[in-house]
C-alpha cells in the first residue's frame, strides 16, 4: 500500500542578517537559529500540522536580541530546560525557552566560545573557545569539572565539531581532525596506560600471583595477575626523574630499589612501608640490582665496578672486572 506523506514548507521573517548557525530541538519541535553578527538568536516553533489543507500554517517565534554579541552558538537541553549560548565575551549564558531574560551567566572561557554542545546522559555541557579550550560542565549547578587545551591542531579556528554522548567521544575539525575520548567508554579505556610515564622495571612474585611495575618517575604499583587490577600504588623516588632499579630480597619478602641518585632502599611492597635505607650513596646510573647470600648486588651501565652490600649492615665491599676487548680490537686467528 502505498503512503503519502505531507511535506510542510513556511517562510518566516526572523533577521536583517546571515544566519551562522541552525539547530532543531526535537522536544521543543523549534528550530533556533544565530545570526552572523552574534547580536540576534531565534527560536522559531514550527506549525502545527493541520488536516484541512485551507487551513493556514503560522509559526511563532520568539527572538532574542544583544548588543554584546552573546549568540555565536546555541543548544538546548530537555534535562534543566534550558538553552545555552556562548559568545564573544567567552561568557556562557542559560536562557529558559519561555522568556528572553538570561537566567544564568557562566564564566571561566578567556575568549569567544564557538561551540556549545549537551550531553542529556550525565547531565553535562561542553563548550568550546576559540583558543580551543574545551570545558566540561555541570548543568545542575553549572560548575566546570574539566578544562583541557587540545593540541596539535595548528592555529587555524575550530570549523566544526560532533560530540556523541552514546560514546562520550568529541571530535573536533579545521583543517586537521582530533578525537577526544571521553571517560566510561572502550576507546577511552583503549588508551589508558598503567602508568603515566614510561616503565623501567617489572617483577613477579609467584607465591602471591603478584606483579610489581616500576615507572621513570618512581611510582611503584603493585598489580593482581589474576583481575588486573592495581592493589597498591607507591613512590621509591620523589621528585626524580630515571631508571629504577629493584629486585626481591631471597624470601621475596622485601622490596630492593635504586633510583638513579643512587639511593638504595628497601620496602615492605604489600604495605608500600619503608623498612631499610642504605646510609651510604651509591654512583648515578645504577640499571640493575640482585641479592643473594643475603648480600646485595648493584651494577650500572658502563661501569666495570660491581658493588656488594651487606643486607643488614650495609658494609659495602667493591669487584671490579676489566671489560670485554672490543671486537674491532680483536685479532683474527
């Protein structure tokens, strides 16, 4: 069987002006529209569908007007019922649907915002600057939960952007395209690392099915093989930056490590307690450390000195070796 369907189609005098931007509100059934010079915003009602085709279609409007430029964007959220729109002076501004007074003003954006966009799911706004800062909201209370610069976009101002708030995921465009992939979500989980700098050194304790990572900046964390999960997070070296060296004492009982100041240390890793520090500095660049014979053993790159500590007196007894003669030194026989 085949069906018909009407098409509505109305003119509507709204502004003197180029329209820069337009939006449809499915749960206003209104259409909002910006005009290039940022002073005017409308939000037009679209007519009732009549049966009788003699019957007039009239659409209402309601137009909101400013001297200051405050509708570069706009869009609405059928959560808090209410409209948002950014402008030139980087202010946020709610507007309620019903009048053309401003409900609420919203700062913390330092230059013209250029992109508005609602996530009716967590409740939250997005706004985008022109020095493309991106600024995360709350629309219960309007408070800013997260502000970030992306980068790697050149100079050129965001063109457009899509936000999808089923995969909380903000892609941004000029002449190159950035992704944003927002928390809760498998990309986002996709990219999330163990630890936020690069990893030196890795262990396994086979009793208690354990993992230990070390990172370049001294957090050390200690991992459940069997969930993956983090049960303990601490740090062998502040404010340092370098290799860390560590191994398990023999009972694997205690954690060793050296950071690269030489500083040897030893840890209870199940309490992340600090139980032993070596009184005497070891030299910069240690890559590697083992015990045994309850002695412990420290090696570093380059160095043809291996240094041998007592594990409860800490005396320090020295073997060196001569290095291996080069190959282009060796002769042929």
């Amino acid at each position: 069987r085949n069906t018909h369907e009407d098409f509505l189609c109305f003119k509507v005098p709204i502004f003197q002006d180029v329209c820069s931007q337009i939006l449809y509100f499915p749960s206003l059934d209104s259409i909002a529209m910006c005009s290039k010079s940022s002073q005017t915003m409308a939000l037009t009602a679209l007519p009732k569908a009549h049966r009788s085709k003699a019957t007039k279609h009239k659409a209402t409007k309601k137009v909101y007007h400013s001297r200051q430029k405050f509708f570069n964007c706009v869009d609405y959220s059928p959560i808090v019922e209410s409209l948002a729109t950014g402008g030139e002076d980087g202010i946020l501004r709610i507007w309620t649907p019903h009048t053309t007074i401003c409900q609420n003003k919203v700062m913390g954006h330092s230059t013209a915002i250029t992109h508005i966009k609602f996530n009716h799911y967590n409740r939250t706004i997005i706004s985008i600057s022109k020095d493309m800062n991106v600024r995360l909201w709350s629309q219960n209370a309007w408070l800013c939960l997260q502000s970030m610069h992306v980068q790697g976009m050149g100079s050129d101002p965001i063109s457009s952007i899509y936000y999808s708030p089923h995969n909380n995921a903000l892609i941004l465009a000029n002449s190159n395209i950035a992704t944003c992939l927002g928390q809760g979500t498998d990309g986002f989980a996709n990219t999330l690392t163990s630890h936020d700098n690069p990893i030196c050194n890795v262990l396994y304790h086979d009793f208690f099915k354990q993992v230990i990572t070390a990172c370049q900046t001294g957090v050390v964390i200690l991992w459940d093989i069997l969930t993956g999960h983090p049960l303990l997070e601490f740090k062998v070296t502040p404010d340092q930056v370098g290799l860390t060296a560590m191994s398990f004492d023999e009972p694997q009982r205690r954690l060793i490590t050296v950071s690269q100041n030489g500083t040897l240390k030893l840890w209870n890793f199940n309490s992340g307690i600090e139980t032993a520090v070596c009184p005497m500095i070891l030299p910069d660049g240690m890559t590697n450390v083992v015990c045994l014979n309850n002695r412990i053993f420290v090696s570093g790159k380059d160095s043809k000195t291996i240094f041998s500590l007592d594990m409860k007196e800490f005396d320090i007894q020295f073997m060196e070796h001569s290095f291996p003669p080069h190959p282009k030194n060796m002769q042929q026989r």
